[in-house]
C-alpha cells in the first residue's frame, strides 16, 4: 500500500515518518507487524507527534472541520495540544460544544432510524 495509506492506518502524520517509510510500499505482512511490534520511530511520533489532524481533533474533542475555523492547519505535537487543552481558549470550548450538539444528534437520529427499522 501507499506510504499515505499506511501513516493513516497507524494513525500518523506522514511527513514525520522516516525517509524510507515515505519512499517505499508498505505491505500487509509489514502493517500488521508494525501494529504488534511498532518501531522506535512509530511509538515516538505517536507519543509526541507531530500528529494528524484527525488524532488533534480527537484530543480536544472536537471535529476536524472545528480545528479549521480555529486556524489550525498544521500538525500539533502532544506537547501543543496539551497546551491549548491547559488555555482552553473560547473557540475550544465553542467547537466542543458544538460537536457535542452534532454527536447527540447523530445518536438521535440512528435512535430514530432503528425504530423506524423495528416497525
């Protein structure tokens, strides 16, 4: 598979892979074995990151869409998220609820859709 494939797989930001990571195809048999056993270089990146927006997003809880109105673009280490967890700005604890509201709605809405299935 495509390096970008596999990064998403392992849930890391590609450019702070390794070189060759980047460069080459990573099979199956060479994901599954990362996933048991992940490298130095893997557990680094996803202790500290830099990290993918998807994975920033999650720790703030907060949707990926939420980071873009706030500006932020680029990848964020655990350091920079824990930080902006600390400030907890305006706009954080705006996203968060906002996503908030979206998630109950999803629920109600998946609720109402399997009763309409049971009937």
């Amino acid at each position: 598979m495509k390096p970008a494939t596999a990064a998403k797989k392992l849930g890391v930001y590609l450019e702070a892979t390794p070189e060759e990571f980047q460069a080459g195809v990573v099979s199956r048999d060479e994901l599954d074995e990362m996933q048991a056993n992940p490298p130095e270089w893997l557990r680094d990146l996803r202790r500290n990151g830099p990290h993918p927006k998807q994975l920033i997003a999650q720790k703030l809880g907060i949707s990926t869409s939420g980071l873009v109105r706030a500006g932020i673009t680029e990848a964020l280490t655990t350091e920079q998220i824990n930080a902006i967890k600390e400030e907890n700005p305006d706009w954080l604890v705006r996203e968060r609820k906002t996503y908030a509201e979206f998630k109950a709605e999803e629920a109600r809405l998946a609720e109402k859709a399997r009763l309409e299935d049971e009937s």
